[in-house]
C-alpha cells in the first residue's frame, strides 16, 4: 500500500538483519503496524506476531494480514447475501433493450456474490454493451490499473 512510513520497501533488509543476527523464528511485536507490512512478513518467517496500532485502518489490515491465517471460505455466507446476486433490480429484463447509452459491463470469476453469468445476462439485455469478465475476483486489487484504463477509454471513448 503506498502509506508514508510503509516499510515494505525495507524487508528485505530486515531479512538480512534476522539472518546476521541469528535471530529464528519466535514472537514478535509491531507496535506501531500500520500497513501491517512488517508484521505479515514476520508471520510468513514463522514467526508468532503481536501487532497493534492507534489506528482504525491498521486493526483492518491486522486482521486481513496477520490475523487471518487463510482465504476466507464462503460457506457461511448470510442467505440474504448468498441470494442477492440472483435478484434483479429491474424485473422485466426486456426494458433494458431500450437503453440507448453505451454499456460498460465489467465481471469476474472467483466471487460467490458476483457470479459472472449475472454479467454476461446484463450485457446480452443491453443493446450497446461491451462485457469483460475479469479471471480473478477482487480486481480493484488484482487488475486495478487495467481496470481504471478500461474505464476511462470507455469514458473518454
Ligand atoms: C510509519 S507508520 C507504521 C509503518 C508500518 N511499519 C508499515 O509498514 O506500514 C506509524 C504507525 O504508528 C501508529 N501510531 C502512531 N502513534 C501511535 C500510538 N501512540 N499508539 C499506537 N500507534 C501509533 C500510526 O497510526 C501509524 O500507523
């Protein structure tokens, strides 16, 4: 994450100054977390991590990257959102055959709550649609720059 102080950049070193010290794998302690950068890197050098900070956003990504010892499962996703994919907010599909405006329809596989059928029914009801379906979920994080290029030729087109 691009954060003033973000020590990624310096993990690397401190590798090399656990090795010269030969300092192993034990608990660890990141008061100040942050980004958690520091403190996940630990916990992948197996190491038990400890990590705090004053601030909302570095408890959020604490627990993404320090806590959380695995990709979430969905399994226990609530009905309600389990179902909500499948709802459609226009109930008669045929009236987006009117729509005159071009159409940027972006989906992706991989993500419970956003089947990528659900995008390709939207597109093919959209008469002036252009689909593209993502390989991987989360593409804000995983494609975001060719998603922002995507979206601005679409709009500058
Ligand atoms: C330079 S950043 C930490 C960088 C971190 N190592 C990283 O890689 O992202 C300093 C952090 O200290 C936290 N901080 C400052 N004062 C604090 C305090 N009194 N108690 C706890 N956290 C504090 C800030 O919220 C900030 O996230």
């Amino acid at each position: 994450m691009r954060y003033i102080g973000n020590k990624t950049r310096l993990l690397g070193f401190i590798r090399r100054v656990l090795r010269a010290r030969g300092i192993e794998p034990g608990s660890a302690v990141d008061p100040f977390t942050g980004t958690a950068s520091v403190a996940s890197e630990l916990k992948r050098l197996g190491f038990r991590v400890v990590a705090s900070d004053i601030m909302e956003y570095a408890y959020v990504f604490g627990r993404a990257y320090v806590e959380v010892a695995a990709e979430p499962s969905f399994d226990g996703l609530a009905p309600e959102i389990a179902d909500l994919p499948m709802q459609a907010a226009v109930p008669d599909r045929s009236v987006l055959a009117s729509v005159a405006a071009p159409a940027l329809v972006i989906g992706c596989r991989g993500d419970a709550t956003h089947p990528p059928q659900v995008a390709e029914q939207l597109a093919a009801a959209l008469p002036n649609a252009t689909l593209h379906i993502y390989d991987q979920p989360a593409v804000l994080w995983t494609n975001r720059a060719d998603l922002r290029l995507r979206i601005s030729e679409f709009l500058n087109g």
